[in-house]
C-alpha cells in the first residue's frame, strides 16, 4: 500500500468515525418493547409500546406552558422492502421549565397491529422536530403460537381504577395500566401488577376451564417469588391482572416466568419478561461537594438577610440550609424527582461549557445570569468606543422580556469573561455608577452623533440617555 492510499484510507477512517460520532450526538434516547396477544381468528396483535423522556426533547415556550411536537413513523418491513408506513404526530406538553427538563416526565403511546404471517419486520422511528433529532429501534415480529395457552406478560408499577378516555389505549379492563417499556423497581417497591390473556385451555367434566399457574421471579442467584395456585375459568379468553407480592431484598436483573398447566392434558406453556430492580439509596439533596461551593450557587437565588443568615450558621445548620432550599424549590415534592435540581444542574454543565475561561463557567457573571434564568430572548453583541473608559471592549446585552430584565456585561480583560456593570429591574445585581463611561465617551452622547456606536441596541441608547 503506497503513501497516498494509507493516507486516503485514514480520511476515510476520520470520516467514519466523526459520522458515528455526529449520529451519536444526534440520537434521541427512547425505550420501546413488544408485547403479543391472539385475537379470535389466532392472529397475532403486536403492541409497541414507546416512551420519550422529557429531557430527550427540545420544548419551546409557548404562552404559559412548554411545547415539544413529535413525529413517529411505524415502517413494516418485508425482506428489507416497506410494505406499510404508519405516521403518527404527537405533542409533549410540560407545566414549567424544570418538568420540560426532567427525565422523571414522559410522553408514552402504544401503536397496535395485526399479522396473521411471519416474516415481518417493525421500524420505529421517533423525531423531535424542534432538534429534528431522531432515533430508530426495529423488532423481529414473531407470531404468538396459535395454539399458545398464555400471550405475552406486560409488566406495570401501578394500575389506576379510571373508566374516563384518559390514555384510552393502556386501559385494560376498568384500569388504566401504566407500562414502563424497560421496568426497573426499587428495593422499597413491595408489588409488580402483570397483564396476560389466557387462551387455548380445554374444558374439565366440571365445565369450568381448569388450570395450575406458577409465577416465578427469580435469578442465577436467588429466587424472590414463587406462587402456585390451582385455578379455573368459565370463559376464554380471559384477561387476566395480576398483583404480585415482592419481597425485595436484593437488586439485580431477575425473569418473571408465568407457567400454565392445562389439567384436562397436562399441556403446558410459559411465558416469559424481566424487570431490574435498583436498591434504594440515601438521596443527597445537593449539587457540590463542599458547602461553601453549594453556597456560592444558591446564592444567585437568596436575598440579602438570607444570605446573612448563612454566615451564623454551624456545619449542621448549613447542610439543612442546603436541604431545605432545595426541597423548597421542588415544583413536585410529592415524587422522587427534584425537577429543579435537574434543572439547575443542566445549566451548570451548560455555563461550564460555553463561560468557562480562567475559572468555572457557573461561577462567572453570564454563568449566573444563565442558571438564574435561562437562555436570554435576545443577545446584542458590540464594541465600546475607543476613547471610552479603558479603550475598546467587547461588551453584550443580555435581554428577558417576561419580567424586562436587561443586563449590560462587559469583557473587561479581553478574556471572554465578561462582567455585569448595569443591571435593569434586578434588584439582586449592583449596577456600575460609572458604566457609561465604560461604553461611551459621555462628551459626545447625543443622539445621532458619531458619539454612539452605531449598533448599540435601542434599550441601552434611551438608558444613556437618561443618564
């Protein structure tokens, strides 16, 4: 292999690998499952169930609430060829910023479809169209034996007695049965709810449909459940929901098996799922290590007596101080999830990126504005005079128009850190007496002279103005 072929197959190999890099950075992350059940004719009905987190999604504020549309295309594939295409629009909808971004928040639906052959292949496509960020996940459609004595187990955390419209298509029964496509429990959960349909059973002399059930969870190392019942049905099929006992001692991947015996012919059939289980842990309800950086952040959101405050404090009272501003600002204390933490914690890793120079980007004065309040609807960017205060700099205004909030940085040491010298309707930011100066040269500043900078944006002007 000569030179000039080595060096067009690293560019090849640099090519590939920034593409696997880009769709990676491009995918969104959603969990999706299958689960088969028999209608009357022994066809096979597959139900898709998928779930879009909240945090996977780009919302767009939209009046008082948060708005994120999303496409889905079902593509049925036959030997590599779409014989079907399905497209379905939904929108996720958030009550707040910190729901918009929690991952504890989801979009869920089910999509149904009936085969009475094998062979076939789904295609689930799901797209943000505010990112227009997307993922795919295929399935194998294989049929559910006709002859099967049980379909396939769906697995749910909690059920709710609803007999509204409400998520019509997860009822089951009188109950809404809410699916998790990947179920994980915690340690703490004492009970998992299974549905499955019982087919295929023949009749005793008692006329009753007569039958054995053993339901097992278990692993290589240990079994947690196991329940065998002798039972009987009037009718088939029979839909069946079923609360199960857990007695959780341990985490780890375990199999859910429920095993039918047919007491007319000792026939017998098992289906099968699996659930993960998760040991409780302490949650900690903090974003740093040390109490003083944990300060320093919540800072940005205390007035001054409460800031006082903190100084009087031992190492005891500190840590409840810490506890306590959080759990105050949880816009839903009744869950597990603390959105606003999330929420706060986004903006860090965010500031970190984008304002970081000489020290953390969360510690800088943009970084600041950010956590506090988010992205500004407008950024106006320019360069002061050369004969204002210190020379020319860089400076930016920073614009909120829901409480019309301005800010004013400048980037005093050529640095990229730029530091608020005015602040608008923000009592907690000190303005600079003599920001002026800093912009301007005040001997020239009347209006539509050479004195202004010609992009200065209006706000700011008609602010020199009066000063």
């Amino acid at each position: 292999m000569n030179l000039e072929m080595l060096g067009n197959l690293n560019r090849i190999i640099v090519f590939i690998l920034f593409v696997m890099l880009f769709v990676n950075i491009c995918a969104l992350n959603f969990n999706a499952s299958v689960n088969r059940y028999l209608n009357n004719d022994k066809q096979t009905i597959f139900d898709i169930v998928y779930k879009v987190p909240n945090n996977q999604l780009s919302f767009q504020k939209t009046n008082n609430t948060f708005i994120a549309p999303i496409n889905v295309t079902l593509n049925l594939k036959k030997d590599g060829i779409i014989v079907l295409t399905r497209n379905f629009d939904q929108t996720a909808g958030a009550k707040s910023e910190a729901i918009s971004a929690s991952s504890n928040y989801y979009t869920i639906d089910k999509v149904s479809l009936t085969l009475a052959k094998a062979g076939f292949l789904a295609e689930l496509i799901v797209k943000d169209v505010n990112s227009a960020d997307s993922s795919v996940q295929s399935f194998h459609l294989d049929l559910l034996d006709p002859n099967a004595l049980l379909s396939d187990i769906e697995i749910s955390h909690n059920i709710v007695e609803n007999q509204s419209n409400q998520l019509a298509k997860f009822h089951r029964g009188d109950y809404l049965f809410f699916v998790d496509p990947i179920p994980v429990f915690y340690s703490s959960n004492d009970t998992v709810f299974v549905y499955y349909e019982i087919y295929n059973l023949n009749k005793m002399s008692s006329d009753k449909y007569n039958y054995i059930q053993n339901i097992k969870i278990y692993n290589e190392n240990s079994v947690i459940t196991d329940i065998t019942e002798n039972l009987s049905l009037d009718e088939l099929p029979s839909k069946i929901i079923k609360k199960i006992p857990l007695d959780l001692q341990i985490d780890g991947y375990f199999n859910i098996d429920i095993t039918l015996t047919d007491l007319s012919n000792s026939n017998k059939y098992t289906s099968k799922n699996n659930i993960s289980i998760l040991k409780e842990y302490i949650k900690v309800t903090r974003i740093f290590d040390t109490d003083e950086e944990e300060f320093i952040l919540m800072s940005y959101f205390l007035n001054t007596t409460e800031k006082k405050q903190w100084r009087k404090l031992n190492d005891t009272g500190k840590k409840n101080l810490i506890d306590r501003f959080w759990s105050q600002n949880d816009p839903t204390p009744n869950d597990n999830n603390n959105e606003f933490l999330d929420l706060i914690k986004t903006r860090i890793n965010y500031s970190n990126k984008q304002f970081s120079h000489f020290e953390k980007g969360w510690k800088t004065d943009q970084g600041k504005l950010y956590i506090k309040y988010g992205q500004p609807d407008e950024i106006v960017s320019g360069i002061t005079q050369a004969n204002a205060k210190y020379s020319r700099k860089d400076y930016k205004v920073w614009k909120y128009n829901g409480k019309d909030r301005l800010y004013l940085l400048l980037d005093f040491q050529n640095s990229g850190n730029y530091k608020i010298i005015m602040a608008k309707n923000d009592d907690n930011e000190k303005t600079d007496p003599s920001w002026v100066s800093y912009i301007i040269n005040t001997q020239f500043a009347d209006i539509g002279e050479t004195g202004w900078i010609s992009d200065i944006d209006d706000d700011l002007k008609k602010l020199i103005e009066n000063e």
